[in-house]
C-alpha cells in the first residue's frame, strides 16, 4: 500500500460567485460557475438549472475536495441585486436572476468542507453571509479589522457590538472562523513567474488612480507630492488613464510607487509595484494582513497626518542603493505569497491542511497551530 504522501492527488475545487480565485490560480482543478448580479466581462459558465443539479450530484458524491464560495456584497434578495440582474443581464435575466439565488443551495445537502471567500472594499458583512459563517470552516476576508468583531458593525449588531453580544454563542464561533486574504495584483499573468529586472529610473515617486472622489488619504497625500514636486523631486502623475503597456513602463521607471488606500486599505498596486521592480509607499494599514510586505524590506509605510508621506518619501529616496535590494527582496515575496495560486493554496493548506497538488506542507509552528485550530471550530 503507498503512503499517504505518495498517494495524494491534486485537489478538486468547485468555485462559485462573482469573484474569481482558484479559477486562475488552479484552473485544471477547478470548475467555475458564475453567480452575480451582473454578468461576467469573461466566457464564464454561470449557474443554470441542470448545472446546479449536477454539481449538487457530484458534492454529495465526494468529487469535490472544497467548495469556495465568493461572498456577495448584497443579498439575492436586496433590489439593488435582483434589479441590475434584469437590466445587466437582457435576455439571459432569467439565468442571472436564477444563479443569484440557487448557489445558495450548494451550501447544503453534502459533506464537503467549504471556504468563504469576501474580496470586497468594505470591512462590514451583510446579515445574509451569516449562514456562509455558519457552514463553512474559515471566511477569508480581504478588509479584515484589527478588531475582528467590527465586521459585524450594524449586521450582527444594531450598532458598534458591545461587550453583550460578543458573549453570544453564534458571534463567537463566526469570529473564530475570521481570517485575512490578500487582494494580490490582477494583471498581467505573466508577471508572476517573470524574473526580476533592474529598470532605468526616470522619476522618483509615480502614482495613477483616481483622488475624487475616493479616500480622504487620496486626496490628502497629493498635495505633499505637489510639495515633493515644488522641492525638485520628480513626481510622476499622469493626467488621464494610460494603456496597460504605458502604465507599467511608468511604474516600474519610478523609485516609489505611491499605493494609498482607495475604497478599502488593501489594493492591487501594493503587489503590483514589487512585480515592476519598484517600492511601494502605503499609508499605515488599517487591516490585518496575510503575508505582509514589511516596513522598511519591502515597502515603505507612512503615517497619515499631515507630513508623514513626504517625511517618508525624502528619507527613502535619500538611499538609493536600498531602494533596488528593497525592490528585488518584494519583487520575490510578492511572487511567492500573493499570485493566484498562493493564494488559493493558503486557503486549501488552511481549511483542509493540504496543498493544491494534495500533499501535507510543511509548515512553520505557528501555521500548523492555525491548521490544527481550524478541525477545532
């Protein structure tokens, strides 16, 4: 008889919802269906009737190793849902309108262990995620709070929940199941296996996305740029949205990327910049992270009162030489912990405590402790 180790297979997955992950980390392994309130930019297969009774055929056959559902921001039931599925949909509303309500389905009736999935802006959960918390054996949260609790803000509670209901039963056993998630940077695929590569620098601080309206710190830290500009500093702001080609020629040309926080803290332009060959400058975080590019290694973090971002640009960009061996040790920490597919594994290794080729990792203490925790819940 083979061992365990040598026995192992890789993992089957079964995705759904607006969201995709496992889909373009591992996507021979995984079978995606697509359950949102509007219609997916790529072919992807949404949930149509005897889909939904296939894949229910098969949870309940064992074929499936996890079932990763992406949690929606408004319910199926909310109007601004079930009205931009008819307008956003046309004629495949019936499709669309069936899919937002019947992935809820394949929460039920089959033993196979379930992951929560919320990459959304907010740090809030709705009331209609409270049965993902409870069927599922973790809820992977992008905007986590440091105190895990304030997802439950007007939710869970009326208001702020208080000493009260922290003492509940039910809340204690979601909060339990709470754990962090990185966004990860979305394009291009590539980039990911890419080697590093040393760029010509042509500015010394560059930053694109939109000031308002979006986040205060946006608006906030571009007049100390204005000021880095008055200075003599070569700020590097482009007026209107540049082609993806010009946009990364111009990222990776600048010392420091400036990535604020936009609608939430965590962004794609944190792992974009290390993947370009450039530093990112992130304000202070105001969630807990996964895998976190550390202050003064692989970022540089700022505080937000007023002089805190210039203070930190003048002294980062006084040392050079640090900045590329910075560059280059978060050109690799991005690749190992933030593509798709270290993402996706830090969910299978959590929830099921194996790897998505199916072995047993092997793991420092203090994430075996968190494995071992999660059969606990």
């Amino acid at each position: 008889m083979l061992a365990p180790e040598t026995a192992a297979r890789p993992l089957r997955i079964l995705e759904i919802g607006g969201d995709t992950l496992f889909q373009r980390g591992a996507p021979e392994q995984t079978d995606f269906y697509w359950c949102a309130q509007r219609p997916s930019r790529e072919p992807l297969r949404s949930l149509g009737p005897l889909r939904l009774i296939q894949r229910l055929v098969d949870l309940r056959a064992g074929r499936y190793d996890l079932l990763v559902v992406h949690a929606p921001q408004y319910a199926p039931w909310h109007p601004r849902s079930w009205l931009s599925a008819v307008r956003d949909w046309g004629f495949r509303a019936p499709l669309g309108l069936f899919a937002l309500f019947a992935w809820r389905l394949l929460l039920w009736f089959h033993k196979t262990p379930i992951a929560a999935v919320d990459l959304g802006d907010s740090f809030g959960v709705g009331r209609h995620t409270f049965a993902l918390f409870e069927v599922s054996r973790l809820f992977f949260k992008r905007e986590l709070p440091a105190d895990h609790w304030r997802v439950f803000h007007r939710s869970g509670h009326r208001d702020f929940p208080g000493a009260r209901w922290r003492r509940k039963a039910a809340p204690r056993r979601w909060v339990r199941k709470l754990r962090p998630i990185s966004y990860g940077a979305h394009r291009p695929m590539d980039a990911w296996t890419a080697p590093y590569v040393e760029h010509e620098k042509t500015a010394d601080v560059f930053f694109a996305g939109s000031i308002d309206p979006n986040s205060t710190v946006r608006a906030a830290g571009l007049e100390e740029l204005e000021q880095l500009a008055r200075e003599g500093y070569v700020i590097d702001i482009p007026t209107g949205r540049l082609p993806w080609r010009e946009f990364h020629r111009r990222l990776s040309g600048a010392w420091l990327v400036w990535s604020p926080e936009g609608l939430g803290w965590d962004c794609s332009r944190h792992y974009e910049a290390p993947l370009f060959g450039s530093v990112p400058l992130m304000n202070y975080p105001t969630i807990l992270r996964h895998s976190p590019l550390a202050d003064g290694e692989h970022c540089f973090l700022y505080r937000i009162e007023s002089g805190g971002l210039s203070a930190a640009a003048r002294a980062a960009l006084a040392d050079k030489p640090r900045l590329r061996l910075m560059a280059r040790a978060a050109h690799a920490h991005v690749q190992r912990h933030h593509s798709w597919r270290a993402r996706a594994e830090y969910v299978t290794v959590s929830v099921l405590g194996r790897r998505l080729d199916g072995l047993r990792p092997e793991l420092e203490p203090s994430a075996a402790e968190g494995v071992l925790q999660t059969f606990e819940l």
